[in-house]
C-alpha cells in the first residue's frame, strides 16, 4: 500500500500499516522492556533518535509507533506521541514548552488535572498563569505578556461544553510569539481537528473516545515533529511510558472511532434536545443546541459535536443524586467517551466546598450532572431518561 492521502475512515483501519508489505492484520504485542541491538553504532543512533521503536521501550515501542502513526495521520500531524495517561501528555507538554519566568494563558474552565498542575506544580517552578473566559477572545489578547510562551485551550470544555475560537485565539497567540495547544479529547479528531485550526499541538486523553471501551489509560500529543520532539524529551525524562498492551488496545480503539463518534454524536444529540424539552430540567450545556453560547463558533470549527453533555436539574444536590440513582442503563462513573453511558457529578466530586466561587466559576453547580452518552438504542436511552426524571 503506497503513502498517499486516504479518507480519514480509511487512515483510521490502515496508516500504521502503509508502506509495509505482508504487514500483520492484527499487530503482535511487543511485550519487551528491551531489544538486543548486535552493532554498537547502531546502539548509539537508536539511544540518540526520539522514540526508536526498538532500543528500549521507555525509549519507544513497535507498539507506540503503530499507533503514533495513526494519530499523527488523522489529526494531521507531522509527528505523534503517546503517555501512560491523559495527565501524563499535558505535564510533558506543559514541562517542555515553559521555564521558569515564563507566563501562561489558560481558560477559567479547563480540566481540573489540568489547572492543579497549573497552579500548583508550575507555581512552584515560578511560571505564572492567567486565566480568562474562553467565550472572550479579546480577554485572551488583554492576558498576553511579554514573558507568555504558552496558551492553553480545551475546546469543547469538562465540565459545560464550552466552545473556544481556536482560529482567533490561535491568532493572538501567534501575533505575541506564543505556542498553542488545543486539549481536544471531548471532540475527537472525527469532529475537530485543531491544527487545522492554526494551534501547534493537540492534546488527548485517549483513554476516553480514542480508546473508547474504557479498559486502558492513555494520552497523545500531536503536532510538528520539532514540537513533539521537545514533548519527548520531558516525557522520557518522566518516564510516563505507556505498556505496550495498553498502546495495542488504543490502536485497536482507533479502527472503529469513526462509527463510534458518528454515533455517539447522533445519540448525544437526541438526549439533548430531550433533556432540554424536560419540564424537570433546568438546562442543558450541548453545543449541538442552537441556544449554547458557543454554537455559531462549534458549527464552524466542528464537524460534529460530540457525545458529552451536562445539564441542571431543577432542585438541588440531592435531587440530581437522586436522577442518577434511578437510571438503570447509564453507570454512575467518572470518565467518558466509552461505549456505555457514564453519568457523574461534578459538585460530589470537587474537593472542599462545591458551592465556593471557584466551584461556580468552574461551572460546578450542585444539580449539575455530566453525561457522557453511550451507544446504546436510542428509544432505551430517553425511556430511561424519562422514568428516571419522572
């Protein structure tokens, strides 16, 4: 199979194996911490290349490359890299792309992983952090210092969807001599692609929809192979390695994420648009909705929008806990993106008070529920929706 462009459903089933003849359908597990290397030059050029697939697997994998392949491929990329998690891509990220002294610009609302590493890990390293509305481009330009390296985006945000201009905050940055990176794990690269969208990496956590069948913790980075390589660099040296197994399951994840995506952004859709007719729901945080605040913006950076909403009950904390009590085909779990519905509270999760202004300001409210819908027969989903709520 030679290397030209394909159609992204077609790079998903076949980039890792392009340009390889009588490649396995399925790949091997490579379950080796390390590869006997017989000539001592070759020893030293494989230890001095970021991510030789065969010196030693905290160094790279057969299995990492497959499915850096992939990603680098649909999220169009020169280069990818995986982590053993989520947290584990956006600290290299973050560790490489700053030093102390220098200033970030990041969203109120952002992964909580995220901010506590902001401010307190970097703190600690004297890198300051703004944070601003990402609704308001222009607060991101009035955050710009000279000392700004980084700006941090989540785009649709945990825990209400929010919507960030990516082309003209990308824009900003770039004016200012800033890098851009875009966490992207709610959209996919089915529904978003950053990069094309002017940002200089792309963040996941693909545990969640990339893996997609919630039995494996991962996380990717994505962009220039220059950028990627710095993202290496602080990676290896924190030794976030991901198993080979793990890194197995991820490619096979990626096969089917076109039909899962499709299908959650149908089934994500139709809950929204139920839930928002409830006459016991106070609101629903879905971009797919014409009233969200960021719809117009979703519409025109997203191919879709994706299978995580959040939505009020009316009534209070324990009237939301009671909701999810009664469901019976959504578990009451933390993450997102498999292929069962997951259901959680944000308020029973925030550390302290869940109803202090950093609570609110982060959109976490106590009759607040965060659905992350599954793939489950539509009419079964909102008749347990239904019954629950009623």
């Amino acid at each position: 199979m030679d290397d030209r462009d394909f159609d992204f459903e077609t790079e998903l089933l076949h980039a890792d194996r392009m340009g390889t003849l009588g490649a396995d359908v399925t790949p091997p597990i490579y379950q080796t911490s390390t590869f006997a290397i017989a000539d001592p030059d070759a020893m030293a050029r494989a230890a001095a290349t970021p991510g030789y697939p065969t010196f030693y697997t905290r160094h790279g994998n057969p299995n990492h490359a497959q499915v850096e392949r992939v990603l680098a491929r649909v999220e169009g990329g020169e280069a990818a890299m995986v982590s053993a998690s989520g947290m584990g891509a956006i600290a290299a990220a973050a560790l490489a792309l700053t030093r102390s002294g220098d200033h970030i610009v990041a969203q109120t609302v952002i992964y909580a992983g995220t901010r506590a590493l902001l401010t307190t890990l970097l703190a600690r390293f004297d890198v300051e952090v703004s944070f601003v509305d990402q609704h308001d481009t222009q607060a991101f330009a009035a955050a710009m210092r000279p000392q700004t390296t980084l700006v941090m985006l989540e785009t649709p945000s945990n825990p209400l969807l929010g919507i960030t201009d990516l082309a003209a905050v990308a824009r900003i940055a770039h004016e200012r001599g800033a890098l851009v990176t875009v966490d992207s794990t709610i959209a996919t690269p089915v529904n978003q692609r950053p990069l094309e969208h002017g940002a200089d990496l792309v963040l996941h956590s693909a545990t969640k929809y990339l893996g997609g069948h919630s039995d494996l913790l991962a996380g990717a980075v994505v962009g220039s192979r220059a950028l990627v390589e710095r993202v290496w660099d602080a990676h290896h040296l924190l030794g976030a390695t991901l198993g080979p197994f793990d890194a197995w399951l991820l490619l096979r994840g990626l096969r089917t994420l076109a039909l899962r995506v499709e299908r959650h952004n149908a089934n994500a859709q139709r809950v929204a648009e139920f839930l928002a007719s409830h006459p016991r729901v106070r609101r629903v945080y879905y971009p797919g909705l014409p009233d969200h605040p960021g719809h117009a913006v979703a519409v025109a950076q997203m191919r879709g929008f994706g299978g995580l909403l959040s939505f009020e009950i009316d009534g209070g904390f324990d009237d939301a806990h009671r909701v999810m009590r009664e469901l019976r085909l959504v578990h009451s779990a933390v993450s997102l993106g498999g292929v069962e519905s997951l259901i959680a509270q944000p308020a029973a999760m925030w550390p302290g008070d869940r109803s202090s202004p950093q609570a609110r300001a982060m959109g976490v409210i106590p009759s607040l529920l965060r659905l992350s819908v599954g793939l489950e027969r539509i009419e079964d989903l909102l008749d347990d929706f239904e019954r629950a709520l009623r």
